[in-house]
C-alpha cells in the first residue's frame, strides 16, 4: 500500500495546501468534485502540484508535517524542483 504526501494550489503561485492520503486518485477526485468541506473548498484549491509517494503512514505523515513547517518560498522551491510548469499533476492519473 503506498502513501502520500502532495501540495494543492488555487493557480500558480497562488493559495497552496499540503495534505496526506492513502488513496491519490480518490482524494483529488473529492478536492476536484468539492466533496470535503473546509479550506481546499472555501479558497478554490484542487489543482495537483506536487505528490511525493511512501510506504508506510508514519513517514507520509512525518513528511506532510515537516513541509507544512515550512515557509513558502521552500515548498515553492519543492513545487518547481519536479514541476516547474506548475501543471496539474491529476490530468496525468487519468
């Protein structure tokens, strides 16, 4: 079973939001549907920029907490270093 960690934004260089999944594929669907209410949803944040895959949940979890410890400009630097076009990285899980 893999893990993830991945980074969400409203549009490049726009709102971004870092969250943890067992399931990608389902949870972009339930960003990209408006299915969860919460901050994703209220600031029009569903565009996949970044995902970054795991083994075990503890280190998934670990990963997402150190990149939400940090300041913008690191996990804009993240972002870039793998999709520097900012694309949304779901179209490519269909």
């Amino acid at each position: 079973m893999s893990f993830w960690v991945y980074i969400l934004c409203s549009k490049r260089n726009g709102t971004l939001y870092v969250g943890v999944t067992n399931d990608l594929a389902r949870r972009m669907y339930e960003h990209k549907q408006k299915k969860i209410d919460g901050f994703t949803k209220k600031h029009g944040i569903s565009k996949l920029v970044y995902a970054e895959a795991f083994n075990y949940i503890h280190d998934a979890i670990y990963r997402e907490k150190c990149i939400k410890g940090w300041n913008r400009s690191w996990k804009v630097e993240l972002i870039e270093s793998v999709n520097p076009e900012w694309n949304d990285l779901y179209k490519t899980m269909l």
